[in-house]
C-alpha cells in the first residue's frame, strides 16, 4: 500500500510493500487513491513520493507478470499518467535502489531528489522486457538517446552523483530524507507544473537518432547473444523522437511482443531461481536446510596455493574485508600471487585490503583461520596430503574446504579426522569475477558447516549452490557429455570454428573449442592422464585407439597436447593465434591434424547442420542433468540451471538447461532427438535417454514439481 500523511501543505504519499516497494495491484490503486486526494485537498499545494522502509519502489512486482494482475486497473502506466498530469508539484524522494518502474515513476515525477547512497537504473531487460511505463521514452528526453541506449540495454544502476550530473535529479540531499524532501516540495509550491514535464520535452539532437541508433545496433546484436529484449529496448528508445503519445504507443506495442516471447518468463524464472538458491536444502535429505542449519562465524580464512584459483579466491576474500593467510610452496609463485593481487585490487584501498593479506609457506600459520580453502594441483594424492596436515595444524573448529573440480570430496574428508568439517567449494576462474560458488556436501559434512560455506559465498558476494558428491560434481560432470560429443562432432566433418560458431549462435559467449584454448587444453588431459585413458605418450598399451573401458573415446583432444598446442598460453590450440592476440584463427595445421584422423579411422566427412551441432553438444548435457536429478545429486533443477547461468555461460535468456529442456524444446522432444541419436550412436552412452525423462514423458509431471521450486 501507500501511506498518505500531510505535513501542512505537502502531501506524503509513502510507498509500503516490503521488502522492496515493488507495485503490486494494491499499492498502484493506494498511489491513485493517494494522489486523487492529494489534488482534491486545496489545504494540499505539493506531493511527496517515497519508498517506506529500505528503498524507494525497485519496480513493477515481476511475480505478477505470469498472473495477469500487472495489467489489472489501474495499471501503473495510468499511475504514471496520474503523476505526470498533476495539477500540482509532485516530488520523488530516493533512497536505497529506484528500479524499473519505481526509476519510470521518478521520471514521470515534477522533481527528483536522492540521497547520496541512492542508485537507480532501467534493469528490465535482464528480465527479457523493457521499460515499459514510459521509460523509453522519458529517459532519452533527459539524456539523450546514446546514454539512454547505454543505460537501458546494459541496465545497469547508476548512483546519485552520476544521475545529478546527467540531469537526471535535481538535487542530492543529505540528512533525512523526508524532512529535507517536504521542505523542497515547499520551495516549488505554486510553480507552474507544465515545464517540469519530461514528457512535454523533445529529444536532444533528435536529427541524429538514427545515425546513434545505427552505430549502436551491431554492438548490442553481439552482446545480445540470441536475446531480444535488448534491440527491442532500442527500437522503443527509438522511437522517443516522435510526440510523447505515439512514442508511448510504439513501447506499448513492444513491450506487449516481450512480455508474450518466450524469453521473458525464461529470464524471470532465472532472476527468482537465482535468489530460490538461497533457500538450500540438503540434495537429498531435505529435512537439513538453510532454516535449520547455522553457519559458524568465519572471519579470517587461510588459502592454500597461490595458482590461477587460489589468488582469485584470496582477491575476492579481500574484496569482501575478511582476513586471509594466503599459503603456497613455491615462492616464487607467491611473490607473484602477491603482486597480482595488489594490482588488481582497486586504488582506492589496496593498501588497507593488502594489510588483511599475511603471506605463509609455513602450514602453522594457518593454525587460527576460520576455514580453510585448498586450491593446490588437482591430484587426489596431493590433496590427501594437504587436508592430513591442515587436519594437524588448525584449531579443531576451522572448517576444511576443498576447491577441487570434480575429486572425491568423502574420499579427501576421509583422510582427515574432522569429515564433519570438510566440504567442496568449488569457484570458477577467474575465481574473483565468475558469481558462481558449486558447493559440495560429503556424507558425512554436517549441516553447520555446509551452512557455513553458503553463508560464505553470501559474503563474498557469489551465487552459491549446493549439490552432492559424484565426479565432476553438477557442472563439469555436465559438461563432459557436452565436450564428447563436441569431438566426435570433428570426426564426423566438422571443423572446430563451425562447433563454435553453432554454439555460439545459439548464445554461449564461447564456444567449446575457443573454451578450451582459454582455460588450457592440458587441463582435461591432466585429468585423463590421471583416470588412465590416455598417457603423455599416447593410448596406455593394448588399448583400442577409440574406446576405452568400453566405450567410445575420441583421441583428438591428447593428439593436440601431445603437439604442445595447449592453448591461448602456448599461442596454438585448437586455433593459432598471432603473438599478444587473443583472436582465435582457424589453424591449417589442426585442420590437417583432422583430417588425417578421419582418413586413418575411416571416417567419412560430411556437412553437419548447425541444428544438429547444437543438439549434439546440448541434449547430451541436459540428459546428463536429468541422471543428476534422478540421483539426488542436485535437490531441484533450478539449481542445475543457476549452476550453468552462473558459471558456464550458459544464455540466459533461455533460462538454464532444465528450464529450456522442459518449457522451450519440451521433454517429448527432447526424448525423441536423443532417441535419434542414440540410435544411430550406439556406443555414445551420454546420448541414451535418462529413465528420469524417460518417465516424466511417459507419466508427465513438471520439473519443479521434483523438488522445491514451489514459487516459481
Ligand atoms: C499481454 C501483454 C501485455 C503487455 C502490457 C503490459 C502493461 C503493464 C504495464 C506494466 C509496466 C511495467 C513496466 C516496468 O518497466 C517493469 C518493471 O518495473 S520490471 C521490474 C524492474 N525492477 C527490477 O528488475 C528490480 C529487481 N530487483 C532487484 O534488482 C533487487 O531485488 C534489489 C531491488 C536491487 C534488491 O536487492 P537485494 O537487496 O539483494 O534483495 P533481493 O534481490 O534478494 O530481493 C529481496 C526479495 O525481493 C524480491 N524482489 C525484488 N525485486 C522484486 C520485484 N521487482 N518484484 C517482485 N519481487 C521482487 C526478490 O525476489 C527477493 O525475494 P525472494 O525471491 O528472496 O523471495
Ligand atoms: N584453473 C581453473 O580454471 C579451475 C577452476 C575451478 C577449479 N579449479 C581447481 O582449483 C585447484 C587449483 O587449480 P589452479 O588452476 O589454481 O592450479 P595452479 O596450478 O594454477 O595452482 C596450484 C598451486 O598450488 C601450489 N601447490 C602445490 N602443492 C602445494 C602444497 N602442498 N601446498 C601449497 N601449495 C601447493 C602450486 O605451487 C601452485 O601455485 C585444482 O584443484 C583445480 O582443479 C581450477
């Protein structure tokens, strides 16, 4: 709802729906009531908008969207039009975060006012629509259409200072809000109301729209990825050079083509999913969960090896203003983690945040820290020997974290005599951008120290997950099936740019191949050296050249290796790339490397459809997680696709993997292709249908309906 008060001549309308003022039906018919009453009462010469509470209204409630109820009378369009038309001045007061359509009632309002710490934005498109009161239209009459492009299809907040010199507040004030907004609702009493319209504004520079336009269409195409909303957004934007009726029409009718596509429920099931995260359960006893567990308070943390993670982890540790002893063997390889470190950590307080950091190649002085993250070589040996003498040396409260990629969590717990206080968290590189935190229950890590791994990620800023213990855990163990199918998609005619670029297409930043040259084509072969499928030499002895432990087994990856094409690192991978360049060139060398291949296999090239590329690679995966679901190794598919929006890129305008398989392809579909496959595949065994999808086609239920996902 929203409270109306009077303070002498000014009305106080103040916007009450925590947690974030969103407007819900009530409150837009309380706002109308409100502002009817307001200029009803000639006792009351000017209005006062604010947000109750932590923040100024952060937009439309986007659980209404699936409802219908955001279009239920009066719609905040008319809320806006009531404000805009208003007899008198009407005054939005900002604090906390002004959103979407709390950031298009501001704009609709006479006068802006923010405190300092106040941000505001335009962020619907990263709920797959735009900003559809009158944002695209009233924001570009303030700043002009090139910065209102920027804002609203990067929708990014932006803070006071920069809004105030923008034009879009008119001031910023400090102290309290509401006291120093009445007072400056005193001052334009009795003003005319008219030249304070934005909507009665034209566009600046309106003559060069097009050409600003034109500039930024093939950048936003690119960074849109398969996602529409964005070149919507400009379309809308567009169209503010035409009187403020028509433009308003011309958003309408967008915004009504969003809000009817696919991608938009996609991408609002990612933003709730995103946060349901948050509400963990034990993978399969939900009986252990976030309301009953309680994390232990970490303050310091100690860091062992200081390689690619583990000086990712320590810089994000920092970030965040906790203590970290940041260990490592060799020192050289400290000195350097150090230096990086401080380089990468802002100006403005480096030197504090470094004096958090103590450096150590001595196991003692971890003997205090609150937990511990291991992030040395992934090798079972080496980390069994880390966890015995971290077992030895820390306090016997500090929990033992391993940021292993796919080991044995119970198997490494077991060495230790505290498997109540081990646990996997696993980051993503680089460990100090990349959101997502898997984090790993063994059987026997107590719910305590699980919940203080969650409540870690929280601190440090990361999306963290939760999933049980199997190799690869829930994202790699995915990915295998994908990166398979992405080889033997080579052997069959397929050349790595043509992966990539279907893969790419279909909306990955990255496709598998220009992946593996980034991340370092050694580091799957270190695995398989280690699983024993393949030596530094070749196939182990008497070993078949395409199976392995009976089943099929594409050698081309080692082949690579073994020629020292490691990737972006060695300047040749899959691709060559010229020295200091990061442009990945299709490399004549690989492509013979291939071809050779497949004449000394016998496989017979053919042109393979970017269609059949994308299914390849993507069915296997999403069956993979359907193994995942069916084992209890991730509590609700929601949590696979946070998993893969967070840490492998996965588009998000599609949901995650489980939302596209279920709600865009449809799991009878999805069957029969991999039906298809796997029949003309026999020996692929991630191509055989999981009897989880299996089942749910033959009996129908819902994804959600498998775990928790009751709000979404
Ligand atoms: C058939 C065709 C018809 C077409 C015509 C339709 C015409 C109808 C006219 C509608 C016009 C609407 C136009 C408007 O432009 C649309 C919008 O405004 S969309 C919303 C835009 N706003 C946002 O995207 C903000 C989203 N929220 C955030 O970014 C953050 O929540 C925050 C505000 C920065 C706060 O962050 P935190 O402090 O970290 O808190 P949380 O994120 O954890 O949130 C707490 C809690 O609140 C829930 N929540 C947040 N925002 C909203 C919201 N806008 N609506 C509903 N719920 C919201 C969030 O989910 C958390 O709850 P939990 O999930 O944990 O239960
Ligand atoms: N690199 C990635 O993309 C990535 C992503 C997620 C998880 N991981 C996992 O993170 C872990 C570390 O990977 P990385 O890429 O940072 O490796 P890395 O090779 O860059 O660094 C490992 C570091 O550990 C140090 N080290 C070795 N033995 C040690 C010991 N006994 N005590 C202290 N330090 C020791 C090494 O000197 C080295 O600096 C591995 O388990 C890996 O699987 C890596």
């Amino acid at each position: 709802m929203a409270e109306y008060s009077t303070l002498g001549s000014v009305a106080v309308l103040q916007v009450n729906n925590p947690p974030v003022n969103s407007f819900s039906h009530h409150v837009r018919q309380a706002l109308v009531d409100g502002l009817e009453r307001a200029q009803r009462d000639p006792a009351v010469r000017s209005i006062v908008i604010m947000g109750k509470g932590r923040t100024f209204p952060a937009g439309a409630d986007i659980r209404e969207f699936g409802s219908g109820a955001a279009v239920k009378m009066p719609n905040l369009l008319m809320v806006l039009q009531a404000v805009d038309t208003c007899q008198k001045p009407v005054v939005s007061a900002i604090h906390g975060t002004a959103l979407g359509g709390g950031f298009e009632l501001a704009l609709a309002s006479h006068y802006r006012l923010a405190v300092p710490s106040a941000r505001m934005g335009l962020p619907e498109v990263h709920l797959g629509i735009l900003p559809g009161a009158g944002g695209t239209q009233r924001l570009p009459r303030v700043v002009g259409v090139k910065t209102a492009i920027q804002m609203i299809t990067s929708g990014q907040h932006i803070k006071a200072q920069q809004a105030l010199s923008l034009g879009i507040v008119d001031k910023i004030v400090q102290g309290d809000l509401l006291k120093e907004a009445v007072s400056f609702a005193r001052s334009v009493e009795g003003r005319p109301v008219e030249d304070r319209r934005i909507s009665q504004k034209t566009v600046p520079e309106a003559d060069k729209v097009d050409e600003v336009v034109e500039a930024a269409r093939k950048t936003i195409l690119r960074k849109a990825r398969g996602a529409i909303a964005p070149m919507t957004c400009v379309q809308a934007i567009q169209a503010s050079v035409l009187p403020f009726e028509a433009g308003m029409a011309r958003e309408a009718e967008l915004m009504a083509f969003l809000m009817t596509s696919w991608q938009a429920p996609a991408q609002q099931y990612a933003f709730f999913s995103e946060r349901e995260v948050r509400r963990w359960s034990h993978p399969r006893d939900k009986r252990i969960n976030f309301k009953t567990a309680k994390p232990r308070v970490v303050k310091s943390v100690g860091v062992v090896g200081a390689g690619t993670m583990g000086m990712g982890i320590t810089i994000n540790l920092l970030q965040a203003g906790l203590k970290v002893v940041m260990l490592e063997v060799n020192k050289k390889q400290l000195d350097k983690a150090v230096n990086t470190i401080k380089k990468t950590l802002s100006q403005k307080s480096a030197s504090q945040k470094m004096s958090q950091l103590t450096t150590a190649m001595d196991y003692s002085q971890l003997r205090d820290v609150d937990i511990v993250i291991e992030a040395v070589f992934e090798n079972m040996r080496l980390k069994k020997e880390v966890f015995r003498k971290l077992d030895a040396v820390t306090k016997p409260q500090t929990i033992l974290a391993s940021n292993t990629s796919g080991l044995n969590i119970d198997e490494i717990a077991a060495v230790t005599k505290r498997p109540d206080k081990v646990v996997g968290t696993h980051f993503f590189a680089p460990a100090n951008v990349m959101r997502l935190l898997e984090n790993i229950y063994g059987r026997q890590t107590s719910p305590e120290t699980v919940a203080t791994a969650m409540q870690l990620g929280v601190t440090i800023g990361k999306v963290g997950v939760l999933v049980g213990n199997c190799p690869g855990f829930v994202g790699n163990r995915m990915l295998g099936s994908y990166t398979a199918e992405a080889v033997f998609l080579l052997e069959e005619g397929a050349e790595p740019q043509d992966v990539d670029r279907a893969i790419e297409e279909f909306g990955f930043p990255m496709g598998p191949f220009r992946m593996g040259d980034l991340s370092g084509t050694d580091i799957g072969w270190k695995g398989r050296i280690a699983k024993g499928l393949t030596t530094e030499h070749g196939p182990p002895p008497a070993t078949p050249a395409l199976y392995r432990r009976g089943n099929r087994y594409c050698p081309l990856p080692d082949m690579l290796c073994m020629k020292g094409r490691l990737g972006q690192k060695t300047g040749a991978g899959w691709y060559r790339y010229e020295p200091g360049s990061r442009t990945a060139l299709p490399d004549p060398v690989v492509l013979q490397m291939i071809q050779d291949y497949r004449q000394e296999h016998g496989f017979k090239k053919r042109t393979i459809s970017s269609q059949e590329i994308v299914e390849r690679c993507l069915y296997p995966l999403i069956n993979e997680g359907f193994h995942i679901l069916d084992e209890g190794i991730a509590a609700r598919s929601l949590d696979i696709d946070v998993i893969y929006l967070f840490g492998y890129g996965w588009p998000r305008h599609t949901g995650g993997p489980m939302y596209y398989a279920e709600r865009v392809i449809g799991l009878e579909k999805l069957l029969c292709s991999l039906e298809t496959y796997s029949a003309r595949y026999p020996d692929h065994a991630h191509l055989q249908p999981s009897p989880l999808l299996r089942n749910m086609v033959a009996k129908g239920g819902s994804l959600a309906a498998l775990g928790t996902d009751s709000k979404l």
